[in-house]
C-alpha cells in the first residue's frame, strides 16, 4: 500500500516537471520597465475631417488611462514616452442605394492612420505605418429626417483605433 502511494506520487510529481511548457503568447508587456508616463501629443491630419484628429488623439488618451498603469501627459518633454500619430487618408462612399430613389441609404468610412511610440532616447517602441479602420451609418432617404451620423461615425472608428493601438502597444504584435 505504502509503494503504491509512493508511486503514485512519484508519477504525479514526474508529470508537474515534465509537462509541455504551454503557455499563451503575447502576454507579456515589452515595454522598458521604467516607462512610466507616456505623452499623447496633438495628430496630424490629411484629411477634410478637422474633428477625426481631435477625436483620435482623445480616444488614444482615455484607453491609455483605462487600461494601463501609465500615466498620460500632454507634454512630450515630461514624458518617458511621446506617442504620436496622424490621419493619412479617409474615404466615405456609399454602400447601400435605395431602388426607387437611386439615392444611397448607408455609407462606409474608412480611415487609414499612422501611430507612433517613441521613447525620450528617440528610440521607436511601436509604429505601424498603415493601420485601416471602417464603419457604416444609415443616411435617411427622406431629406426632412436627415440626420447626419458621419460624426459619431467618426467618434466609434476613433475608440476602435484605440482599443487596437493600445492592445498592440501592450502586446506588442
């Protein structure tokens, strides 16, 4: 009795210190350890759209103060680390037609951004140069319900772009 309790311990313990090493990637945070405050300066932007910059770099801010222990400044020469980024592009187009009319009913924006983290070294710690964003909003067939949705249209594609700078900062993919 006394052996086979033995053995069952012994196989028990063998399995703990032979098992595969699994583990799920990506879950550590590559950022230099002494990082601590991040400054989110003004985007720059191509586009027509003069609020998607503002609402970009707000976006960017909130997430960073929701999800991270970082501390977000404004001034870049305060800051480990200034990130950075710009509107390249943005496309709207019509995706849906009314048959009677021949007027479009939905739309699509795209958005295309750069986004840079750069270290106070002038190190890059992150930058993707094209990242795409998109979303559809409804546009009334009647002109009297016209009720213009482009911007929080706008407003959703920026904390998308947040939500996903921010996951891949940490992430580091």
């Amino acid at each position: 009795m006394i052996r086979l309790t033995k053995s069952c311990a012994l196989l028990a313990l063998s399995l703990l210190l032979t098992s595969c090493g699994y583990h799920v990637g990506s879950q550590g945070n590559l950022l230099p350890k002494d990082l601590r405050t991040i400054a989110v300066v003004p985007w720059g932007n191509a586009t027509s759209q003069y609020k998607l910059s503002t609402f970009m770099a707000e976006a960017i801010s909130r997430e960073l103060i929701s999800r991270t222990r970082y501390n977000v400044v404004s001034d870049p020469n305060t800051a480990d680390a200034t990130l950075s980024g710009g509107i390249a592009n943005m496309f709207t187009s019509a995706s849906v037609y009314d048959p009677v009319s021949g007027r479009g009913t939905g739309a699509q924006i795209m958005v295309q951004v750069q986004v840079k983290l750069m270290g106070k070294d002038g190190k890059v710690l992150f930058f993707r140069p094209n990242l795409e964003f998109r979303d559809r909003y409804e546009i009334a067939v009647d002109p009297r319900q016209y009720i213009d949705e482009s911007q929080a249209t706008l407003e959703r594609i920026s904390k998308d772009m947040a939500r996903t700078v921010v996951s891949s900062i940490l992430e580091s993919f």
